[in-house]
C-alpha cells in the first residue's frame, strides 16, 4: 500500500518532506516492454516518485504508448542520436 508523502507548505511552495526518487526510462522501438517498464515503476513502493520517459525517435508505437501515459513526463527525441 502506497502512503501519501507529507507536504510542507512554505511561501506558497510546496515541498514534500520525503525525497522524491525519480525512474526514467529510455526506450527505442520498446513498443513490445513499455508496458512492463510502466507496470514495474508504478509498483515501487517510495511514497514520492515520479516517472519520466524518454522515446529516442522509435519507429514502432513506443511514443504512442508513452503519450498515452498520464503520470509520465514523457520527453520524445526527433530523431535518434
């Protein structure tokens, strides 16, 4: 069971009083592991997290998949480098 992190409200700023811990995920042409990639980080326990993807101009449906995402900052590269 996730617990609810504590805020802090100071100066109109809120601050969490645990750490958040941050998952990326890159994927290029992941269109087939997304879904367990996405499943394994929303199932971590830490009460603070916050997802963050990065599509490295996939050619199968990974960015669609991420774009569908709503509690992920999904970042989509043009081109792969």
């Amino acid at each position: 069971m996730k617990r609810a992190a504590p805020v802090i409200k100071t100066r109109e700023v809120f601050l969490s009083a645990v750490p958040v811990v941050t998952i990326g995920i890159t994927a290029y042409n992941a269109e087939k592991t997304l879904a367990r990639a996405l499943a394994s980080a929303r199932a971590q326990d830490w009460p603070a997290v916050e997802i963050v993807a990065v599509d490295d101009a996939s050619s199968d449906g990974s960015a669609a998949i991420l774009e569908a995402a709503p509690d992920v900052r999904v970042f989509i590269q043009p081109e792969n480098k």
